[in-house]
C-alpha cells in the first residue's frame, strides 16, 4: 500500500513497503543526488547496469530504505524526458506529488516505509534544510564551526555516493540521526548534539 500525505503544506510524505519503496523513487533520487546521474536523462537498464558494475550487484531495494527529492526534480519527469514511466512503480509517484504539492512554488517529497521510523526525521530534516533559509543557515553555522570532522563525513558520503552537490545536506542528517558510527563516530557527539538542539527548537514538534 502506497500512502501520500502532507506533513506541511510543502512537504509531501511517501509511505510504501521496503519491497517497492525504493524502486518508486530510484530514478528521481538518483537524478537529484548520484554522482554520475544527477542532472541527465537516463533508462532504469542504464541506472541497473551502472549499479551492478559499480557495486558488483543490484541491492538497491536493499541497500536504501529512505529517499528525499525536491519537487522541482520531477520536471524532466513530467515533460516525458524519462518516458516510460513504470506504472507500477515511479509512475505511481508522479500524478499524487503534481495534485498534492500543486500551488506551491517549491516543495519536497521524503519516502520512507512509515512515518514512525527513524528515516523519518532524517528525510524531513533535508526538507527542512532546502526550504527553510533561517534553518539552513543556522546549521551551516554548526558545519562551519567543525570543518575537520565535517571534511571527513563528507569523504565517507562521497563514497556511499552521493554527489557533491548534496554532501552538507547529508551531513547535517546523518549528524542529526546519530545511530551509524562508520559515518558519525562518538567523538562527532558534541556536533551532533548541536545538529539536534537547532532541528528541536525550529521543527521538533512536527511529525
């Protein structure tokens, strides 16, 4: 079962199983954040046949559970750039994410199997960060203040692969969830706590 609904007038929230989770958004997710698609018109035999040679497998279902795109990312999308469409998966997205976000001039769609699951805030977290300025900002200061350490969770993003493009975004929410040590060590704990304190004081209270 497939499940949209608003968490704030921009923000539209994408529940489905694990299963199709991901096959639903690969294309828009990948065209917004991977380093060798992000931008360019590209098949699903093109993203399969990259992901097998690059990560000697195609695990993707497995591999990610939450995805985040900004609406302005389902252009090409709408235009017919990635004709065709799965219908029985990225093309259930497209149509209920048009007539849900319609009216706003800048929106975000977050997909996770549930809204109770830690992806959850992670993903609200990168909307967050692209639509609310004072928000960005603020956080930025943090990054800013810990250059090294930043320096060095944005090497291990880069080689999860994620483009360059997206690496403070990810940074801020990885610090945010605290709970993978291979990306956020315990010495990363103060930043961390920082990350926290200024998500809870500007957006805590939404779920």
């Amino acid at each position: 079962m497939i499940t949209f609904e608003l968490v704030t007038p921009q923000i539209l929230s994408v529940t489905a199983p694990q299963e199709l989770l991901p096959l639903i958004f690969c294309r828009y997710q990948e065209h917004y954040e991977s380093p060798k698609f992000r931008g360019k018109i590209f098949s699903m035999a093109e993203y399969k046949q990259w992901y097998v040679h690059t990560y000697g497998q195609w695990s993707y279902v497995k591999d990610w559970s939450a995805f985040n795109i900004p609406s302005e990312i389902l252009r090409p999308f709408v235009n017919g750039d990635f004709a065709p469409l799965d219908d029985e998966t990225e093309g259930r997205l497209l149509n209920p994410a048009i007539s849900a976000l319609h009216g706003t001039t800048s929106g975000y769609i977050i997909g996770t199997v549930n809204r109770t699951c830690a992806d959850f805030k992670h993903e609200l977290s990168h909307a967050f960060y692209r639509l609310d300025s004072a928000y960005k900002q603020r956080i930025d200061t943090v990054l800013s203040l810990h250059q090294v350490a930043v320096s060095k969770i944005k090497q291990t993003l880069k080689k999860m692969g994620y483009c360059n493009e997206v690496l403070d975004d990810e940074a801020h929410a990885y610090l945010l969830d605290n709970d993978n040590r291979k990306i956020i060590p315990t010495s990363y704990l103060d930043i961390a706590k920082k990350i926290q304190a200024v998500f809870n004081e500007k957006h805590g209270g939404i779920k």
